[in-house]
C-alpha cells in the first residue's frame, strides 16, 4: 500500500530526471564486462550485492512522500464562495481521501515526524472561527433546539475528521509518541468545537473524544477537568452551549467505568457540575443524557442517592410547568434506584414538593405527580413511612377533591386516596379529622381578618379615628408586670 501512495511522487521525480538528461534520447548501455575483469576468465557475470541502507532509504523516502501529501493538506481554503478555486478544493479533498485510506491500510508504523505533521493538519483544518450565525430574539422553548446550521466546509472537514479518527483508533500510532502533539493544548481547542453549530460536526467530535479519552490515558483528568469548566461557563455564565448533549454523552460511558469506591473527584464532578445542569431553561435539551450520567453513579454507589434528590429539590421549577414536568419524570428514574435509608433521609423535603405539585393548577404537573403512586418501587417505600409521608400529602388531595378544576386530576386523586385508605385506615381518619381542624381554625382567621377590614372602612368613611386591635384581636394577658428602669 505504501509503494502505491508514493507510487505518483516517484514516478514525477522520474519523469523529471528522464527529461533532464540528453533531451528525450534513449538511455544508453553500460559497456561490456570483459571475464577478466570480472576476475577469473570463463565465469559468469556477478551482479553487486545491494547497498546495506537500502530498506532505510525506502522507509525514509516513504516517510517524505506521506509528509509532503500531509503538508499539502494544510492549505485551507475558503468555502463561502462554492465556485472559487473548485479544481483545487476537489484535489485536496482526494489528497485527505487517499491519506485516510492508507493510514487505515497501513502495516508499519507511523514515525514521529509523520504523528507531528498530522497533528499539525488536525490543527490547521479543524481549530477555526466558527461562522456567524443571525439568532432569533424570541425565547426558545426549554425542549426544542433552533434550526440545524450546515458548515459549507463541511465537504472537507468530514474527511479531516475521519482522518483523525483512523489516527486515534490505529493501532499503529504510539500513543506515547502521539501524546507530546496530542496535548492539553489540542484537546482544549478540540473541545471549544462542541460549540459549533452543524449536529454533524458535534457527532464526530463525540466519538474522536471518546476515543481520545480512551487512548490517551494521562489525559484523562485534564478531560474532565475540561469539560467541567465548560459546564461551569454554560449555567452560570453564558446560557447557551451547543454540545451539552454530545458531552453528557461521553461521559455516560466514561461513568460507566469509573471503577468503585467512587473516587471523592468523581462525587465532586457529579454535585459541581452534573446536578447544577438542572437550572438552565434549556434543561429540556440534553435531560435524558443528563439522567443517564446520573443514574450512573447512582448504580455505582447507592447513597449518592439522596444527594441528587437534594440536588433536584434545590433546582425544582417555581413557575415553568413544563420544565416541572420533566423533574417528576427524572425523580421517578431516580427513586426506582433509592434504598430505604436513602430514602428515609429526604423523604419529608421531597414530599413536600410533591404535595405543591399535586396542587398544581396545571393539570398535566399534578397528573404527572399522582402517577407517582403508580411505581410499585415507590409505593412500597411510601407505605413503609405511611405515618410520616400521608400527614405531609392529605391535605393536598383533600383540596383536589374539593376544589381541582379537571376531572382527570379528581379522579386520580380518589384512587390515590383508596389506596392509602387501604393501606392504613385509622391513619386516614386521623389526617383527615386533623385537616378539619386546620380548616376551622383557617376560616376563623380569615373571619376575623374580614371584620377588621370592614371595620377600616367604616372608620375611613366617617373620618380618621384610631382602630383598636383589641377588640378584634384582645391582647394575651402578661404574667409579669413591667417596671420602669430607675436613674440613679
């Protein structure tokens, strides 16, 4: 293979010499040896035996051929204008098609100045600019992506990065060697490509880098420490990265082989810089590849469990429904992986929150919330702290059946509240004696508020006369008397 990639670059330097000697006349014959010079008289003609650094030179001249064809390539062109230089763009295209074909058929391996020089290419076509692309004003909704943008560059850079993936996977390349071009300073720059804007170019990056990370095992922590930088800069600085998802990607697989224990850099990564990716409006996005890395470490080790509840409740939605929507989903994926101690931790903040969503005027967030009951997992804990969870819930689904306004949120709740009457009777008749209660003692005050407000106005109609607040709300009795300090 390597004798017909430098078959074209020997065959110019013939030609070259060929025309340059004697002007087109046939090359002429060596003279005839005479027997004695060739030693004695009646043996045959010995030809020389071939130099010593022949198998040098071969290695050395194929070694310039696929430098020079790299070199060659590091000529960038401009892809705004689709009919400028169009010969030359065509011929470098099938220069980088020709080196992807022979790295990938190669049976020697690469040499360092050849590892440098393609490095040097990598560099050259991939680390740009990226074009401007004109945004819209308008809010974006939290699930969807703006419409794809295409490189007109692509037509080469899809070349150049399956060139650098047959590099990377060939087994042919020393990682040792490759690691001193291959450094922090390329990955860096590798991994500010995330934020192109073309979903093809991010999905080749997803796949060099997880390679990358695979190979080149002294940069893993650099990696890591990388990306999550770039999630720090996304939720609390910029707002908008256009790789998330390809990210959380890598590195669900890359959490997948985190070994146990997990080490207190991975618990770390996971609390700075996984769970505050819940805070952006764009969560909707990269979410299911967010709760994949998530679940990940929860199957590594069970008791960060309650960390990522924690974590969920502290990023909870207040006023965006649909985002809500999308929590419940993630905290029912979660809990499927809680234990009981775990569990047992945060069950009264989680609850909580909970009950706030069953009250949700949105009827799909309160839909979504009862469905909770439906995970055979979790209605085995909830019955477990049936005592502790159902004064925390009852008087959210006593205030559905009274007053939710769809009938498909009315006729959840009923059957959540046969369950529980089921479960533990006595335990409902108390909550909801107690709820009673709470109700007579909340009508009362807003009673004697209402009084007082009509007292107000009646003082505001006949002039300005002072309220006394005793007669509505009479002062507790004091149990010691107030003496006034004394000078002295």
């Amino acid at each position: 293979m390597w004798k017909q990639f430098i078959g074209k670059l020997s065959w110019k330097s013939m030609k070259s010499s060929s025309g340059g000697s004697g002007g087109g006349s046939p090359p002429s014959k060596p003279p005839p040896v005479s027997p004695r010079e060739n030693g004695a008289a009646g043996k045959p003609n010995v030809s020389p035996l071939p130099p010593a650094g022949g198998a040098g030179a071969e290695v050395r001249s194929r070694e310039e051929a696929f430098v020079q064809k790299v070199n060659i390539c590091c000529v960038v062109f401009d892809f705004s204008d689709r009919g400028k230089d169009s010969p030359e763009k065509e011929r470098k295209r099938q220069m980088l098609m020709s080196l992807v074909d022979c790295i990938g058929a190669a049976e020697e391996p690469l040499s360092e100045t050849m590892i440098s020089a393609c490095v040097r290419m990598f560099a050259v076509n991939l680390f740009r600019v990226f074009p401007p692309k004109v945004r819209s004003g308008t809010a974006a909704s939290e699930t969807e992506e703006d419409d794809p943008f295409f490189d007109p560059s692509w037509y080469h850079l899809q070349v150049v990065y399956e060139f650098l993936l047959r590099f990377v996977t060939s087994p042919l390349v020393d990682a040792k060697v490759a690691r001193k071009y291959v450094d922090s300073s390329f990955v860096s720059r590798l991994l500010d490509l995330f934020d192109s804007d073309d979903p093809r170019e991010r999905d080749c990056l997803k796949t060099i880098l997880h390679r990358i990370y695979g190979k080149f095992m002294g940069n893993r922590p650099f990696i890591r420490k990388a990306v999550s930088n770039i999630f720090y800069r996304f939720v609390f600085e910029m707002d908008h990265h256009n790789g998330i998802a390809e990210l959380l990607e890598v590195f669900g697989s890359v959490i997948s082989g985190f070994a146990k224990p997990l080490k207190e850099e991975h618990k770390l990564f996971l609390w700075k810089a996984l769970i505050p990716l819940h805070k952006p409006k764009t969560v909707g996005v990269y979410l299911p590849q967010l709760t994949y890395c998530i679940t990940r470490f929860i199957e590594k080790e069970p008791k960060l469990a309650g960390t990522v509840i924690r974590g969920l409740l502290k990023y909870w939605p207040v006023t965006n429904t649909q985002k809500e929507m999308m929590f419940l989903g993630e905290l029912e994926e979660v809990l499927e992986l809680t234990d009981m101690a775990e569990f047992q931790k945060c069950m009264v903040p989680l609850f909580r929150r909970i009950a706030n969503c069953l009250n949700s005027s949105h009827f799909q967030v309160a839909e979504r919330a009862l469905f909770l009951w439906n995970n055979e997992h979790l209605f085995d804990m909830i019955s477990q702290y049936r005592q502790v969870i159902l004064p925390l819930i009852y008087p959210a689904l006593e205030r559905n059946t009274r007053w939710h306004w769809n009938q498909s949120v009315l006729n959840v709740t009923m059957n959540v509240r046969k369950m529980f009457l089921d479960m533990d009777e006595r335990l409902l008749l108390a909550c909801q004696k107690n709820f009673q209660e709470e109700e007579e003692k909340r009508a009362a005050t807003e009673e004697r508020r209402r009084l007082m407000w009509e007292q107000l106005e009646r003082s505001a109609t006949r002039g300005y006369q002072p309220v006394i607040a005793e007669s509505i709300f009479p002062a507790p009795p004091s149990s010691a008397r107030l003496v006034a300090p004394t000078v002295t």
